[in-house]
C-alpha cells in the first residue's frame, strides 16, 4: 500500500484537502516559504549574472525538519502549492530544501473534492518560467530596496526605506496631492424650475435658444439674475416627451482587484483584511482561488447557478444563455476562474452556520455569492421618461430657454435583485405636447468646481490595475507597505494623504531616480516579468537591463546630492546641556531635540493643545487629543501614564445631571451619556420600548 504525501502552504489549506484524501495520504503544511533571501546581505551576486543565495529563515527550520523526516516515510511526493507565480515558486523551494528529484505538481482553481481528484489524475512537472517570473520580482525588489535605502538614509534620515512598486504607488498620491493644492475654485450657477400639472417635480435648465448651456456658462449671481429676469412671467409649455425602455446588464464576477474595490466600498474593509478574509474562505473550500485577473467561469458553476436562479425566483430571472466575460486585461491568465462560490447552491443565510463562517467571513462570502449570482441573472429594465420644457420670456421676446425633467422607474428588478446597486427612482406626471404647466419656483444654485478627490484604496487599486502596475496578488501589501512605512496616512474620509515625510521621499526620488517612479517604465517592468513566465526572455537578462543603468545613476547621486537639513529653530532650551532645542523631523512626524545631538540625546514631544476640559477622574490633568499606533484618534487625559482615562468620542465640558459622567459628542453631532447604564439612558430606552407596545 503506498504512502504519499502532499504538502501544501497553509495549515487550514492542509486541513481542507485531507478531508477529501484516503487513508494513504498525509497533507503537511510547509507554512509559507520555506526560502528566501537573507536578511542581512543583498544576497545576489551581481557580478556573476545575478546568482541568487537562498536561506532558510529561523523561523521555517522546524518545519523544514518535519518535512524532511515525512518525506523519507513517504513512497511518493505531491506539491499542492497555490497556482500562480508565488504557489509555483514556493512549490520549488519545497522541492530544493527536500533534494525531491522530480516531484509531482498538482494545481486547482478550487478546494472540493472533484477538483482534487481532478488535480492527481495529471500532476506535472514544476515550471520553471512561472518560478523564474517570481524570482524576476522579488530579486528587482530586493535590489532597488536594498541600494535605495541607505541613499535615503543618507540624503534625508535614517529609517526610511523605498520600494520599487510602492514608490509609483506614493507617486500617484503625491501627485494627486499637488493637483488639490494647486487647484483654485472655478463658481457657476445652475437653474432649476419647480413645475406643476397633477404633482410638482423638478427639471433643470439646459439651453438658451437651442444651444445647450455648458455647466460652467453661467458664472456669476448677475447672469443667474439676468436669467430669472427674462423668465419673469414666462409661461412653461411641454415641447417633448420621450419615453423609452432602457437595461442595466449585471457586472462580471469578482477578480482581485475588483473584490478588493468592491470591498472598500460596500463592507469598509481595506485591501489587506479584504486579501486576509478571503484566503480563509479559500483554504476552507468555499470559494475559488482569489488572486486571479481573469473573468472565466467553469460550465458547471454556470449550469449550477442556472438552475439556482430558475429554482429561486423563477425562469423569468434567467437570461437564457450563461453569461460570458472578457477581462480586459492584456496580461490576465485566461486559463485561471473568477473569483466565485465552490458551491452556488450554499447561500449566505444557510452556509453562515452550517460552515461556522466569521462575522467577516460570511460578509465576504456573501458578497462573492451575490455577485456570482447577479452575474448570472437577466438584466435589470426601467422605463424612463424625458421631458423638454419650452420657456418664452415675456421680458425678452427673442430669448427661450428650455428645461429638462427626467424620470426612472423599475420595471423588472433582474439581477438587483440580490445584488441592489444605488440609482434614484423619479416617476414624472403623465404629460403630453404642447401642455402647458404651473410654475411653482425658480431654485438658482451658486456652486464651485471641487478639487479631484484623493485616491482611496479602492480608487487607487482600480488605476494601478489600469496602468499595469504590480499584479492582483501585490495591491493590498503595496497599500499597507505604504502606511506601516508612514509614508501615507489616512485621513477623516478614509482617504490616502502623503505625509510630511512621504513627500520628502517622494520628491528625492523623482529628482533623482524619475525611471523608478514612473508609471509607464514599472508597468513595462510587468510585462517583462510576464515575458519571462511565457517562456520568451530569461530573468538574468530582465534583472540586466533594469540593474546596470540603475547602477551608474546610483554611484553619481550619492556624490552629488546634498543631505537635506530637517531642522527649524526654536527659543525651547535643552534641559539637559542648556543648548538650544530645534524642532526635528523624524519618521513618525515632528519632535523637539537638542541642537548638540548626537553628543545630547535629549529629545520632547510636541504636546498637543488640550480642549480645555478637566480629566474627570484625577481631577488634574486636562483632556487632549492623541492618536494610536494606528493613527486611530481617541481622546485622553494629559498626565498619562499616571492617568489612564481615555475615550473614542470626542468629549464636551457638559456633564450628565443623572450619573455625572462627562458627556460626548458623537459622530451625528448629538451630545449624549457615555454610560450605558445611566438612568436617563435606560428611562429613554423603556419610553422607547412603552411607544412601540402602545
């Protein structure tokens, strides 16, 4: 009876797979990569056309130790690593650090048991240009991050670090930094007509005299009152009625990116804890493989959603044909799936128990479901209705303005269904030619042009995947590098601001390195990789092209670039050695240290102003405003540590007449109780609860 063994990256993966193995197989977990390159050297000989030196980090010993003791038990070895670039090369480091002559590779879109079976029944050989592509990346990252830093730490501080795709990911924020700065406010004004016949509605103003009235065209309170001038008295006749049926299609199912995006949007997950949720719902076999940029989906999740979708709602919500999508993607691997549910028929409100799912789990989950689902349904219908309003001035004889009113009505739900998207739903009034209507008013509306709006994750992921930037598998750590690095922040909308620091970074390398934060030469940088995992260029001559020029340009910058002096006077004396205090800038923002560093180590914070309110438990600190390590803010007393008060709602110096506990403003902007066990907390309730029984 033969003993196999097969070895896969993930305990939970591991797990998963071996409830659908027999008796004769063992499923180990290597926990990750097995090698790398080491910490503490460059680890690339670049003299000797980029030779790489791979160890074993501390950490991956004891596993290692495990897998080579299982693997002289076993008659035959199988590698299930994930299937793409980063799956294959860990497949073969597995396959170096255990000397496995030619081990067995097994690949699956998904974890269940037929795509296991499925998998054994043509295992193959590792491939090499696949592994070849990571090695590509990861030694082009090590190397840029590896001469770049100490440039950095050089020519700005200590501590700072740079990265071959997350410098273009900081370039595009700073970018759009300097665009709001730079913007000025361009005023225009709008018109709307409140109209009558059977209900009021409203339709706004789009031409004078047959010509359509540009957005911008009325730029001031004058020519708006010059407007409302001519139209006084006008009367307000219906010139045309359009009516006609118009579809909403469903939107393909989820790959990376537009999980990721969709995400953010609809749950408020970043990028990393989307990747992280769904790594579990992966390894438990309930969804496909999750870094993936194609839009395929296997016949048999159709057929299964088909008939789903024929059992749930009716015959009248299936299109008649299974719906096919096309990535738009150049360098997307066809040959993989969407991202979609290993089985349709679990829904979300039946699989959350049944599976044991976490609240974010089920989230997530439900999310991929309703889109794979949705993507599969028949087209949403409206009717919708639009109505020219012809308007002769009595002022003015030769001037007739025209005003529209369009409305929207569902006519067949489809595929919203299950997944609802946002639109605004207007029934207008029956109207006809010629009819002539009431004016109720006349709405003007001053407005100002809006700066662009900073990137949020989701925004930012969708133009990185738009220029060829980095792969579905590198959005999230290339967004949380970033910030763990503070070179980007959050701000109160959640969205991505370059910090005081991060420009600094920013601005040295694209004075000095312009090819490493360009966009179109990383993205060129892609498609070599992806030369190299096709099997058309080698990963020595890809690392050459990139590595010799960056070289030369490297040596001359570190001689004639100027350190950047990050100081600013102060009149605060040093406590210590009564030199000056200068302010200093440092990873994590501004501090106060002495002049004579590093002779005098002596170093403050910069406190922050209190609000003015005093702590209510010691009685002798005052209350401000602090941040956590992870830039979250919450309020607390300003004799910390002594003190340890501290809140998440921004308190008010009002307190409570009922249990005297300092009241908080909260994110409505309502002034309440903090604690939940305050009489007039629990009268409100009980009152709350005695109108609804009444």
């Amino acid at each position: 009876m033969s003993n196999t063994l097969v070895v896969v990256e993930s305990p939970t993966k591991a797990k998963t797979i071996e409830k659908f193995l027999g008796k004769n197989y063992k499923v180990l977990s290597s926990f990750g990569h097995v090698r790398d390159l080491p910490t503490s050297v460059l680890g690339v000989d670049v003299e000797k056309n980029f030779q790489v030196k791979y160890v074993v980090p501390v950490k991956a010993k004891p596993k290692v130790k495990i897998l080579k003791e299982e693997t002289k038990k076993a008659d035959e070895i199988i590698l299930a690593t994930d299937e793409d670039r980063e799956g294959e090369a860990i497949a073969w480091h597995l396959a170096e650090v255990l000397k496995l002559k030619e081990p067995k590779r097994i690949v699956f879109h998904e974890i269940t048991k037929t795509a296991i079976e499925k998998a054994l029944e043509s295992p193959r050989k590792i491939d090499m240009n696949l592994v070849n592509a990571q090695q590509s990346r990861r030694v082009l990252d090590r190397l840029v991050g590896y001469k770049l830093s100490p440039f950095l730490w050089k020519k700005i501080m200590r501590g700072l670090s740079a990265g071959r795709v997350q410098s273009v990911a900081m370039r595009l924020i700073c970018e759009r930094e300097n665009e709001i700065k730079k913007f000025t406010p361009v005023e225009y004004w709008t018109l709307e007509a409140k109209l009558f016949k059977d209900k009021e509605f409203l339709s706004n103003l789009i031409a004078k005299n047959g010509k359509p009235i540009d957005r911008l065209e009325i730029k001031n309170k004058q020519q708006a009152d010059e407007i409302l001038n001519n139209l006084s008295g006008a009367t307000y006749a219906v010139e045309s009625v359009e009516k006609k049926e118009t579809i909403k299609n469903p939107g393909a199912p989820f790959t990376t990116s537009t999980l990721q995006q969709a995400s953010v949007n609809k749950l408020g997950f970043g990028a990393k804890r989307a990747m992280a949720i769904a790594q579990k719902l992966y390894e438990k076999g309930h969804i496909t493989y999750h870094r993936t940029d194609s839009l395929n989906l296997s016949e048999q999740s159709q057929q299964q959603a088909k008939q789903f979708i024929i059992d749930s709602f009716g015959a009248n919500y299936w299109p008649g044909f299974e719906r096919k999508f096309k990535t738009k993607s150049k360098s997307a691997q066809e040959a993989h799936e969407a991202i979609r549910p290993t089985h349709p028929e679990h829904t979300p409100e039946g699989f959350k128990k049944s599976a044991k799912l976490t609240p974010d789990e089920s989230k997530l989950y439900s999310l991929i479901w309703q889109r794979f689902i949705a993507s599969q349904m028949q087209q949403a219908v409206f009717d919708s209705c639009s109505i020219d309003i012809k308007a002769n001035s009595s002022a003015n004889l030769n001037q007739i303005y025209t005003f529209r009113a369009t409305g929207q009505t569902m006519k067949f739900d489809g595929f919203l269904k299950i997944y609802p998207t946002k639109f605004e739903e207007t029934e207008l009034p029956e109207l006809k030619e010629s009819e002539v209507l009431e004016l109720k008013e006349l709405l003007p509306s001053q407005h100002f042009t809006q700066p662009p709006a900073r990137y949020s994750e989701a925004t930012l992921i969708k133009v990185l995947e738009k220029e060829g930037i980095g792969r579905p598998s590198t959005y999230a750590p290339i967004i949380d590098t970033i910030q763990q690095r503070n070179y980007v922040e959050k701000d109160e909308n959640k969205k991505l601001k370059p910090t005081q620091i991060g420009i600094m970074v920013d601005t040295m390398l694209l004075t000095n390195f312009p090819q490493i934060v360009d966009i179109q030469f990383t993205a060129k940088m892609e498609k070599e990789f992806d030369e190299v995992a096709d099997g058309k260029d080698t990963f020595q001559k890809t690392l050459k092209d990139f590595y010799m020029p960056f070289e030369q340009i490297l040596k001359q910058k570190e001689k004639t670039v100027e350190k950047l002096d990050l100081t600013e006077e102060t009149d605060k004396i040093c406590p210590e050695c009564k030199n000056p205090m200068v302010l200093r800038l440092g990873r994590y923002g501004k501090f106060y240290a002495c002049s004579k560093f590093p002779e005098c180590k002596h170093t403050e914070p910069i406190k922050k102003p209190t609000l003015g309110i005093e702590c209510p438990k010691c009685a002798q600190g005052e209350i401000t405003e602090k941040t956590t390590k992870r830039k979250k803010v919450f309020y607390g007393c300003s004799n910390w540590p002594k003190c340890d008060f501290a809140l998440w709602d921004k308190p008010v110096n009002q307190f409570c007449p009922d249990c005297h506990s300092i009241m908080i403003e909260t994110k409505s902007k309502t002034i309440k109780c903090p604690n939940k066990t305050c009489p007039s907390i629990i009268n409100a309730k009980e009152n709350k609860k005695l109108k609804k029984e009444t």
